[in-house]
C-alpha cells in the first residue's frame, strides 16, 4: 500500500509516500522558519496562508520524487491534530479534496501519534525497529512528554508525564532569545554549550521542577532564572556565554533523562525511543546512551530528517490505520488537542 501523507500542522510545509512497511518512497518538508524568524516564533495566520501556498508544489514534489502520480496512491493520511487550527485546515481540506478527487480513503492522524511511530520509518541511518513495549520520550519545539507505547494504536499508547508548561524545544528558543542568539535557537545553544562548562554557571540555573516523584517536568523556572540573570549581569559573553549555555543545557537534559529512566524503571520496560527536534540535542543523546547503557535499557535514536517534523511519519502512522480497515469520513476536521490520554495538569497553581 502507498499512502501520501500530508504534514501542515505548525511552521513545516510536508508531503511524503511511504508504505505499511515503513519503506520512504519520498520525504519532502519546507520549512516557514525565515517567514517567522523575525517575529521569534510562529505566526498562526501567516503559518496558514503559507501552506495554503506552497502544499500543492510540495505534493507535486513528493510525488514526482517517487517516481508516482496521484493514480498510484491507495490512500491518504493528514496530521489533522494537535496543532494551530488555520494550519491544521490546509492538510486537512487538501487531503480530503484529493481523497474525494480520486476515490481513495482518508485518514486522520495524530501528530503525537506520528512523533512516536517515526522510528519504524526505513530509511538510511534507521535503528532497527524496536519491540513493543517501549518507553517514548517526545521532545520538540511544541511537545514535550513521555509516554508508554504498547502498540500502534492510540489506544495503546498513554502519557506518562509531560511538561507543565514549555515545551524543551521552546525553552531553548527562549533562552536562545533571551541571550541574543537568533531563532530558533536550540541548535545554537547546544554549539555553544559543547564549549561550555556547566560546573561554571551553575548558580544561575535551577534543577528543572517540578520536584517530586512524577514524570511532569517544568521548564519555566529555569528560563526565568536565566532572564533575572541577565537582567542582573547583562548578556554574558565569550567564555561566560558558553559555561551558561552548558549550565542551561545540562538542568533541562538531566531533568528529561531522569524522568525518562524512571518510568523505565517504573513500568518494567527495557526499551526507549526518542522523537521531536531536540532529539538532536548532542547533550541529550550522550547523556541518554550513557544512563540507558548502565541500566542495560535499549535506546534507539531515529535519524534526524525522522524526529523533526516530516509527512513521512504521518504517512505511516496512517498506513497502519488504513491497513487495519480504519477510514475517516469527509467531516474529518482539526483539533488542536492530542486524542492521546493525558495525565499532566498544564500551568500553574496547587497540585494534590
Ligand atoms: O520537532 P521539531 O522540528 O518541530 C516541532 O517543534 O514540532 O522541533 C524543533 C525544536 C525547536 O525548538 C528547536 O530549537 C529544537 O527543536 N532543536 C534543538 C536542537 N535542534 C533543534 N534543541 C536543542 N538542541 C538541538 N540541537
Ligand atoms: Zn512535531
């Protein structure tokens, strides 16, 4: 089966066909991240009239980069949730338009749902797939959580803690922002960080909370130390920047690590999987190896072009759900909410 899936539900523009073997026939993403640039962060509207722009070309292109045309398509998945609702809308409408066009099932996917299946993508640089159970940690610029998967199906997977406030992602945007580095600034941060020494500007950085023994993370307190010592001492540059950076770094890569081999440790389970942009992170990816190697915990670290956001893994996680028999009808519509159970109190305020 050769499924298009479509990919619109934040700053990246994505089509890509792959099979319900995970085979990557094409994988094409435009990113909107020089249109937002200047605002430092995305702008939902501008976000929407873009897609609206650029998805037929990028359509066009995955097709065309498989060698196939739209005859050759058996069915359609479209990230149709969480996300902002105008960008959400244009994959949504396009897919449902060219399902009906061409008399071909459509399939909604979530895109939590895609974040945590796109380790099963074949594709160059590819672990070998992972066996049910495993332990998902899903960090990105929108999301960051860690869940328990015991299958493909939302139903098998659930939220064993999230962040209550920013994303990682987010947070080293806004920290990036905060000390003048440009956006998005995850990967700036993490070069500097390389050259820094946390030991050294570790006054300024909190642990990340909240401290108690869940899996819910919290971010904000780090980055507010992090404004209040600017504030105080002005940006720090040279060597200064650098040992910040690592400081920073390193609370918001311990506190992801340790809720992670927890709930390993917790639920039983011997395997984890990264997703989401951050997984990038060098800091994260060795400190991760590291606790999972002395735990005896398999790690498998997709590639990559599979952990920032693609049509790849939405095209997949639909497969699935087309091969199972599952189809959605046309009043397939966004949300901006994951249908993945949750268990995490957003904000502030008393927790029991
Ligand atoms: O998954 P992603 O491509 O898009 C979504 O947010 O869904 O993730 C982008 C996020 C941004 O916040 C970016 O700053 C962060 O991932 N990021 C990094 C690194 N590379 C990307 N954060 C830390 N270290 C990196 N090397
Ligand atoms: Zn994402």
């Amino acid at each position: 089966m050769r499924v298009l899936g479509i990919e619109t539900s934040c700053d990246e523009t994505a089509a890509s066909v792959v099979t319900e073997t995970g085979e990557v026939l094409s994988d094409v993403v435009r990113s909107q991240v020089e249109i937002h640039a200047p605002y430092g962060g995305v702008v939902p509207e501008i976000a929407a009239r873009d897609h609206a722009r650029a998805l037929p070309h990028v359509i066009e292109e995955a097709l065309s980069r498989a060698g196939l045309t739209l005859d050759d398509i058996d069915g359609l998945a479209v990230t149709h949730r969480p996300g902002l609702r105008g960008p959400l809308l244009v994959g949504v409408q396009m897919a449902k338009g060219m399902a009906w066009a061409r008399g071909v099932p459509v399939v909604g996917v979530d895109h939590l749902v895609g974040h945590l299946l796109a380790v099963f993508l074949r594709r160059e640089g590819a672990p070998d797939a992972p066996a049910f159970p495993f332990i998902g940690l899903l960090v990105s610029g929108g999301h960051t959580a860690i869940y328990r998967v015991d299958g493909a199906r939302t139903e098998d997977i659930r939220e064993l803690g999230a962040t209550r406030d920013d994303a990682a992602g987010e947070a080293f945007d806004k920290v990036a922002k905060l000390l003048g580095l440009g956006y998005p600034g995850g990967p700036r941060v993490d070069a500097l960080a390389a050259q820094g020494d946390a030991a050294r500007a570790a006054s300024a950085v909190p642990k990340a909370g909240p401290r108690r023994a869940s899996f819910e993370l919290s971010f904000s307190g780090i980055k507010s130390s992090i404004a209040r010592h600017v504030e105080k001492h002005g940006i720090p540059t040279g060597q200064a920047l650098a040992d910040l950076c690592a400081a920073f770094q390193k609370a918001v890569v311990d506190a992801l690590v340790d809720r992670t081999m927890r709930a390993a440790e917790a639920e039983d389970v011997s395997r984890v999987v990264t997703g989401g942009g951050v997984a990038a992170n060098r800091g994260l990816r060795a400190a991760l190896a590291d606790a999972c190697a002395r735990r005896n915990v398999e790690l498998f670290v997709p590639p990559l072009a599979s952990c920032t956001d693609n049509a790849a893994m939405i095209a997949y996680a639909g497969a699935l759900r087309l091969v199972r028999g599952e189809r959605d009808g046309f009043d397939l519509s966004p949300a901006t909410k994951t249908s993945l159970a949750t268990v995490t109190r957003k904000g502030g305020g008393k927790r029991r």
